[in-house]
C-alpha cells in the first residue's frame, strides 16, 4: 500500500506536524516504500525523546513544587564544583530562579557538553532571581581539608543572595552553620532544576578559572583535564612537580612535592 503524498510532502507534513495523527503514523508504516517507513520510524523516535524529556524537565519541578506550597517562595539551588581535582579551587554557586523558568535542558553539568553548560549559563545568568558565586582555593583546602573547604564555599555563596533564600537545596549533603531551612537530595543536580542551574554556573565559573590558570602553568596541560588526576596529568607532576595552585595534601600530589622543591 501507499500513503497519500510523495516523501517529501510526507516528510513536510512530519515536520511541521500538521494533521500527525496515531492513524496516519500506523499506516506509513505500513507503505510500501522504505523511504516512507524510515520517515515514521524516525518521527516516532524523535516523539518517544521530546517525551522523556518532558517527563525528565517536570519530575525536576517537583521538589521547588512542593516547598512552594508550604510557603517558600524564595529557594536556592547550591552546588559546587571542584571536589576531587588535584589542583585548583572549589567552586560554590547558589541560584534563586523564578518560577516561571524553562527548565528545559538543565541537567548535572557532569552530563552536558561544554557547548551546552555555557548556553544555559546566559540563560540562567539572564533569567535568575540572584546568583552567589564563591571560590575557595586550594591553601584553604590543605589548611581544613576538602570536605571543610567545599562547605565554606557553599556558606560564602549563599550569603551572597539577594534576597535572602527562605529554602536551600542541596545536593546530598547537610551544610552546617547555616540557621536557613535547607533540604538535602540525592543525585539533586539530576532531581532539581535548582540545584541543577547551580551545578552549571560552578562548573563553568570553575572551568574559566583552570582554564586562566593553563596560561600561568603550561607544562601541566590544566585546559584539558582542569586539575582531575588524568594520566597526562600525573605525568606532568611526576616530572615538574606541584605548581602553586595543587593540592599539596592530596596523596598524588604530596609524593612529588619533592620534584619541585
């Protein structure tokens, strides 16, 4: 059998989605031209991912929903950045967005590309009710240690904010020496639009920072691997020893302190 139309009318009308029923989808299926069926079959997959996406975007709505309605209205999202590299700073960021925000295509900054965490940064810096933005550096991690120095961060971003945030959200951690109401959850840069938001800005704030960083230190090739323990990396510490800006108490650092004392 034949559908009504040629495979470029039909691939038109797909397009635009005009008159697109279930019906008409099942019987180009059915056509007896390849091209045809691999129009219907690519339609359906594109519809089966704009719908998952959908689904994702709104189940990252539900945890802002539902403080909403106990009476929050001003909820900040806080992420950091910066945890595990050998060299560098962490990185804090704490986002207030509005509600009406599109959420669409926020996700852990971990899972998006460098392309996309900077597009969503001008939308959110765009958009956003208030942003704090904190970078400790690496003598505050060996003074205090990683754990102390990300929460401090975390502290100095959100004390930026204005307005003061009624809610925090946090990803998988309790912040002490906060008195603000705050909310931790699991894998929250993938559960929250929020924390999600905060999650891009200290990637990318935290990303320019290495990247400058590169231009000061050459030899340790920071613009590629922003201070994680790569192989090129390790090597690099293995002949030059630390720079200023690494982790001195970090174990695969403080071996080759030596190298470059």
């Amino acid at each position: 059998m034949k559908v009504k139309g040629t495979v470029r009318e039909i691939k038109e009308r797909l397009s635009t989605g005009t008159e697109v029923s279930d019906t008409w989808i099942q019987e180009l299926l059915q056509d007896s031209r390849a091209g045809v069926q691999k129009l219907a079959r690519s339609y359906l997959r594109k519809k089966d991912r704009l719908e998952k996406e959908a689904q994702r975007i709104s189940k990252m709505w539900e945890f802002e929903h539902s403080f909403r309605k106990q009476g929050y209205h001003i909820i900040a999202g806080v992420d950091e950045a910066g945890r595990g590299p050998l060299a560098g700073p962490v990185v804090a960021a704490a986002v207030v967005l509005p509600a009406s925000f599109d959420a669409k295509g926020l996700n852990d900054s971990k899972k998006l590309s460098v392309e996309e965490r900077a597009s969503l940064r001008v939308r959110i810096e765009k958009e956003a009710v208030a942003i704090g933005v904190s970078v400790v550096d690496n003598t505050y991690i060996e003074k205090y240690n990683i754990l102390q120095a990300t929460y401090e961060a975390m502290r100095r971003s959100i004390l930026q904010l204005k307005p003061i945030p009624e809610m925090i959200l946090l990803d998988a951690v309790k912040l002490p020496g906060m008195e603000l109401p705050q909310h931790s959850i699991v894998k929250g840069d993938a559960l929250s639009h929020s924390i999600a938001a905060a999650s891009v800005i200290a990637k990318t704030v935290r990303d320019e920072w290495m990247i400058q960083a590169a231009s000061r230190y050459p030899e340790y090739g920071f613009e590629h691997h922003m201070g994680y323990g790569t192989p090129e990396h390790l090597k690099a510490l293995e002949r030059f020893g630390p720079c200023s800006i690494h982790r001195r108490t970090f174990a695969p650092v403080n071996q080759y302190v030596s190298v470059s004392s």
